[in-house]
C-alpha cells in the first residue's frame, strides 16, 4: 500500500466503456474502484484478470495492470501471476458464462488450491456478448434464441458449489447498489485466500427476465438479518439455495482462514519470483541460450 491519499479519478482510464447505455457492468466498474479507493490501493499494486464477454472488457475501463486472457481460462492464469508476483493484489473479473461455464472446474480447483485471489463474477444469467443465449446460471424455462422452449438445464448455483468446495469466503453482491457491492469487494480484497463475489448484474439488453427492478423486489441484506452468523456454513448454505422471492446479498460466508496456495509453496518464501534476481538461479550463458531458442 502507499502513503499518498488517492482519488477516484486514479483510476480513470482513457478508455469509454462500450457496454450497452444501462449495463450492470457499471455499477460493477464503480464498485471496483470504490473498493481499491477505500484501501489506498494504487492503479500499479493491483492486476485485473479477465477473460473473454462483455464484462471482461472491464480491465480497459480501469487504470491498473490488467490481463485480458482467454474464455475460461482466467483463474489459472490469475493463479500464475499471482505465484509469480505474490506482492500483487489479483482481481479476475468475468461473466458467469465465462466463470461457471467453460471456467466451473479452474473454480474448483482454485478454491481447492485457496490462491489468494478475489474472483469477481458478473452474473447477467445470459450469454451478453453473443446475443443472448442461456447460460449456466439462466433458470429453467428461460427463453432464449437457443432455448425457444425454455431451456431444460438445471441452473448451477455457484455460491452452494463455493461453500461446499471449502471457499473460505463467499459473497453476492448486486450491481444496482454500488455501495454496498464496493463494501463486499473490500472484504474480498482483504481477505487471505480464494474470495468468491458472484454480481447480479442485469443484462439490458437480452434478459428482460432478470431485471433490475426484478432484483430490488428480491433481494435483501444478509448482515441486516438478526442473528444471521456468517461464519455458520449450515446457515450459509441454506440461505445460498434461496432463490425466487428472497435472494440473499452480502458476505454470505465467511470460514476459518487456512494457509493460501503460496504460503505453502517453498519454492516462494524467499519472496516472489518477479523481485528476484534470474542470475542467481541461471548462468548468463543459460540466459543467453533459452533466448535464442526462443527469441
């Protein structure tokens, strides 16, 4: 972290969104700078990972490192970077198309592995960026133009898969209320370990099913709940198979921190691999022979 009191226009990039006028996606892109604002995160001390939708575009939109990689494939590679400079803070921001589709299994074995990461997942329920298919976490019956009938698949429930993978932090925001997404994000950011936030994030365009005023009717604050105990995974799972009427927003759980992937890996506790020296561990002329190989 660094002394100097920022802005949020630090975070401004030169970039304008293209999302459609209304997108979810802002308010998540707000969110995300809030939430490094409120930490004295500089734009140089983060890197965003994402992969390939609508809202993967986000890394453009913010000033900070940021990696745009392939669909499904950024939690591993957030896994590498993060192996590779553990003095970073490492946000992979994508859609649940991307997250819980082709991405569902790197989830797992991220949560498994616990790297020290926040996964970020804008939930729209709808493939955006290709016109409107369903998707993992679209209802069954939705309608779609792959699903003119309804679609006949089960919806996957990603914070029930969290918690019962062993994810030591599970939250659900909602990206039409910024502030308080900006409070879970935070959390996440500061939490040791694999930090889930799935985003409900309407899609203005393709889901007219999963709307923002859909939403407000629904959703309501888990820590305004009386007697509601994050720290219980029996409750946290019964509230993450609500869905319908009530749907739960906030930190929905919060377990028993346990050592992260890289505390764990001797090969770093001499500190991360970009800070150190290649010299001490190859000749030069080994240096000097990989780059013609490759180079």
């Amino acid at each position: 972290m660094i002394e100097t009191k920022l802005t949020i226009k630090d975070y401004d990039s030169p970039e304008r969104p293209t999302w459609c006028p209304g997108c979810g996606d802002f308010g998540i892109l707000n969110a995300v700078k809030l939430a490094l604002l409120q930490l004295n995160i500089a734009p140089h001390e983060v890197l965003i990972v994402s992969g390939i939708g609508c809202g993967s575009k986000l890394p453009h939109y913010l000033k900070s490192n940021g990696l745009h990689t392939l669909h499904g494939r950024s939690l591993p590679i957030a896994t590498g970077v993060r192996l590779a400079n553990h003095d970073l803070k490492v946000m992979v921001v994508h859609g649940d198309g991307d997250g819980y589709g082709m991405g569902l299994g790197h989830m797992m074995h991220a949560i498994r592995r616990n790297v020290d990461l926040v996964d970020l997942v804008q939930n729209n329920q709808v493939y955006g960026l290709t016109k409107g298919q369903f998707s993992p976490t679209s209802d069954p019956g939705y309608i779609s133009k792959t699903s003119p009938e309804g679609t006949i698949e089960a919806a996957v429930n990603p914070i029930a898969l969290a918690i019962s993978a062993g994810a030591t932090f599970v939250a659900r925001g909602f990206a039409g209320d910024p502030k308080h997404l900006a409070g879970i994000i935070q959390q996440a950011l500061e939490h040791s370990g694999y930090a889930l936030v799935d985003v409900l994030q309407p899609c203005v365009t393709f889901n007219r099913v999963n709307t923002y005023d859909w939403y407000r009717d629904r959703v309501y604050k888990v820590e305004e709940s009386n007697g509601y105990d994050a720290s219980d995974p029996v409750a946290a799972f019964k509230v993450a198979l609500e869905w319908g009427n009530r749907i739960a927003i906030g930190v929905l759980y919060r377990g028993r921190v346990r050592p992260t992937f890289e505390e764990q890996t001797t090969v770093l506790a001499a500190g991360p691999l970009a800070k150190r020296p290649v010299e001490n561990r190859f000749s030069r002329a080994q240096l000097e022979a990989l780059r013609a190989e490759f180079f």
